[in-house]
C-alpha cells in the first residue's frame, strides 16, 4: 500500500489526517516538525507527503524546498496543508516545489481523492 508521511506540529491534525488515511488503506509516517520530516522522508522514501506550512522552526515552506532540491526526495509529490487562505502563500508553495495546496479543514474525501491524483501523475 502506499506510504503518506505527514508532517505538522498539531498533534491533533496528526491524529486526524492519520486517522482518515489509514481508514483509506494508507500506511502512515508522522513527524510533528520540518527538520523530522525532512529525516524521515530521507530514511523512509514515502509516496507522496502532506505538509504543514505555519510550524515553528523550520516552516513547511523552506522543508519542502529542501525536499525538492535533495536528489533523495525531489521525487515525492508534496501536498502543503494550511489554515491561510492566501493566493500569495498557494503561489509561493507551488514555487518552492509543492505539486498541490489545501486549506484546512480539509473534508476527508477530498484529500484521499488529491493524495491520489498526485501519486498518479
């Protein structure tokens, strides 16, 4: 089955995506910061990452940079999450490598049908 690591500092939202995607056949990878995503996702290679954006450190922004400039990981589509409804942070997350953007609260078919289209592509 396919592996989706998610990567937010909520624990809540953890559960909860967690949670749905696991009830949808998915395995699941948790990292509640961008400096554990980005070792897990090294270590682990999962299919496709959702990725908070607004979490202290190291934001989803520079993590997903990060990703898509690493030999290693530049293939894993990479889905931001996030509470801001702002054209400007949808563009600027496309521009640092995101494949896709979705506001939180996400209903749970709508991000099962988005980590599907993306694995496909």
């Amino acid at each position: 089955m396919a592996v989706v690591l998610i990567i937010d500092d909520s624990p809540t939202e953890l559960h909860l995506f967690q949670n749905t995607l696991e009830k949808a056949g998915f395995d699941t990878l948790v990292a509640d910061s961008g400096e554990e995503g980005l070792k897990v996702a090294r270590t682990a290679h999962p299919d496709c990452i959702l990725m908070d954006v607004v979490m202290p450190g190291m934001n989803g922004f520079q993590a997903t940079r990060q990703l898509t400039k690493d030999p290693q990981t530049a293939g894993i589509p990479v889905i931001m999450i996030t509470t801001k409804d702002q054209e400007t942070d949808k563009i600027w997350g496309m521009r640092q490598g995101a494949v896709e953007y979705l506001v939180k609260p996400v209903a749970n078919k709508e991000l099962i049908a988005m980590i599907n289209t993306v694995m496909a592509a």
